[in-house]
C-alpha cells in the first residue's frame, strides 16, 4: 500500500507550490486538477526528476607517477 | 513521475474568500452590497465589509478574469497595514483553506504544518493508497 505525499509551499504573497514525491498516483492527480481548478493558473510545470537533478561532478585523477 | 507545479493564486470562489476574510478578524455581508466611498458615494459588490467610519471595502466577480476583485476607496482606506499587504495575507490565507479543504476532500490527510520565517506556510499532505 504505496503513501502518496504532497508537499505544498503557500507564499506570503499567496502563491502556491506543490510537490507531489515519488510516484504521483490517482489520488494525487485528482488533489491537483482540483486544486488548479479552485486556485488559478499554473504558471509552472516540471518534473522533480529534472527539478531536483544534481549537476554532474566530473572528476579526473592522474596517477602520481607519470613515466 | 512526481512534478512540481506553481499556481498563481486567483479568488475564484465565494466561500474560501468568506471564511479568509473571517479568519483575518471580518464579518463580510453577503450578497449585492453597496460599498461607500468618498462622500457617501456607492458601488454595488457580491461582498461588502462596512466599516464604522464609512471606507468599506468589498470583492465584485468579475466574469471575465473568473475571480473575485478588490473596490474600494483608496482614499478612504482604514486598515492597519497597506491595501497591498492586505491583499497578500488574504490570498495566502485563501490559497491555505483551499489547499487544506480539496485535501481532505480527496482523502488526504495533514501531516505537518508550520509558518516559515519569511512567512510561507508549508504543508505536507498523505494519504494511503489500497
């Protein structure tokens, strides 16, 4: 029995964000679409997944013996 | 895939507009109301606050934006804190029931609230699926 969680940030200035984790389900579409529909207009969309990737670290050793 | 959504918040419904106003200290009068201005003048809202001294505020739908509006007399404006921030604290607490009430509507439950320092309140909301 997968937990649906949905974070929401209400600015002071009454802007709304939500975060729906991990697999968003039925249950968290439904919150959504009713919650747009009570609210306003989405001004912004995007997956976590890329929200909250991490940049790239590149690291490059060199042997401390160059022959 | 989770998302994260931003919604700019509009007063599209009557009763959280009610219940926000009551929660900031206001009895608002329902229904076709006159809000009086600058020497007794009037203007017809959906929802007046009449003040003592006259400088009534209200909220009038407009159909064509799909949300409740602000009249006032600017001139006349009576509140401890600017119509600006006035406006601000009524829509986050609009956008707070909102969220709280379609929340629980669709079987979720609060599992945590609190007021940040820079004012924002964050709510995190569960529910169980079968």
């Amino acid at each position: 029995m997968p937990q649906r969680t949905v974070r929401f940030t209400i600015r002071p200035d009454g802007r709304v964000e939500e975060l729906v984790e991990g697999v968003s389900g039925e249950a968290c579409q439904q919150l959504t679409e009713r919650l747009e529909a009570a609210l306003g207009t989405v001004e912004r969309r995007e997956s976590t997944a890329e929200a909250f990737h991490q940049p790239e670290v590149q690291s490059q050793s060199l042997p401390n013996h160059l022959h | 895939m989770s998302h994260f959504s931003t919604v700019k918040t509009e007063l599209r419904q009557l009763d959280p507009l009610v219940q926000a106003l009551n929660d900031l200290g206001y009895s608002p009068d329902q229904g076709e109301r006159p809000v009086r201005g600058y020497r007794g003048q009037t203007v017809t809202a959906d929802l007046a606050v009449s003040m003592d001294n006259g400088g009534d505020f209200g909220f009038r739908w407009n159909e064509k934006t799909g949300a409740y509006e602000l009249v006032t007399d600017l001139d006349l404006w009576k509140q401890a804190i600017p119509i600006e921030r006035f406006l601000s604290k009524l829509t986050q607490r609009y956008a707070l029931n909102t969220v709280l009430k379609a929340s629980v509507t669709e079987g979720f439950q609060v599992a945590e609230q609190q007021v940040k320092q820079d004012g924002s309140i964050e709510l995190v909301v569960t529910r169980w699926d079968v």
